[in-house]
C-alpha cells in the first residue's frame, strides 16, 4: 500500500501591515482636508432679520439684461446718466443712489453704472435686491419701463 503523508492544514492568515498603513494614510488625509472646511477662528455670526425695503427714491438706475440703463425709469445712456445724475446730486450730495440690475447682466456693465454714480458725485450707492420667497421686483419688468 502507498502511504500518503498527512497534508498539514494551510494558515490562512491575513497580513495586516498594508491595512494599517491605508488606515493611517486615510486618517492623515481627512485631518489635514478638515482643517481647510473650518477656518481657525471658529465665530457665532449674529443673526439678521430682513431689512425694510426701501421707498422708492428719486434717483433709480435700472439695468436690463440686455443692457439697457433706465434712470426714473427714463431710458438713459451712460453720457445721459451721469450728467442727470450731476444735477440731481448737485442740490443734494447726499442723495440715496438705488441700482437695480439684472442678475444675468455682465459684470462690467454693472461697474461701470456704480463708476458713473461715483464720478457723478454719489457718495450713498445702493444695490437693490429681492427676497429670494417675493415675487420679483416689478420695476425691473421690462413692460413697465416701456
């Protein structure tokens, strides 16, 4: 007869080390992003009720999409505005200007409203906007500047 030797049971054992290592790595990786999602100085912000809309002042500048410059809801254009603007301002420096402009207008458009208003001799600007649950502001409906 064939005498087979007895087979010895396999180990399974599972190594560890690599384990470990992503761990540590994982561990390291979330302590350094989290100190970038909170600032070093941890502040309680006060909180904010809504501020009461404004009357409408004499001096509104509204800007469409389109581009266009309204000034007491008179379309104006940049040369227009600012001497419109000198006069008004010229009886009263401290006049409230009151810009209203449309949220998918360019930027540069926009900048260079609040430049003329300043050059004008502005010294009060005001961006208006809306609450984001009103319904949308209805001078900056382009019917009623029409």
């Amino acid at each position: 007869m064939i005498k087979f030797n007895k087979r010895r049971p396999v180990e399974a054992s599972l190594n560890v080390a690599p384990l470990v290592d992503i761990v540590f790595l994982l561990l390291i990786f979330f302590l350094l992003t989290s100190a970038f999602i909170h600032p070093g100085l941890e502040l309680t912000l006060p909180e904010a009720r809504p501020a009461e809309a404004q009357e409408a002042e004499e001096n509104v500048v509204q800007i469409t999409k389109e581009g266009e410059i309204y000034l007491n809801a008179e379309p104006v254009s940049e040369e227009q505005l600012r001497e419109r603007l000198q006069e008004s301002l010229a009886a009263d420096p401290d006049k409230v200007i009151v810009i209203k402009a449309d949220e998918k207008l360019e930027f540069g458009l926009f900048v260079s409203v609040m430049d003329i208003s300043r050059e004008a001799g502005a010294r009060n600007l005001t961006i208006s906007t809306v609450f984001a649950d009103d319904p949308l502001d209805p001078l900056m409906d382009e019917s009623h500047l029409r």
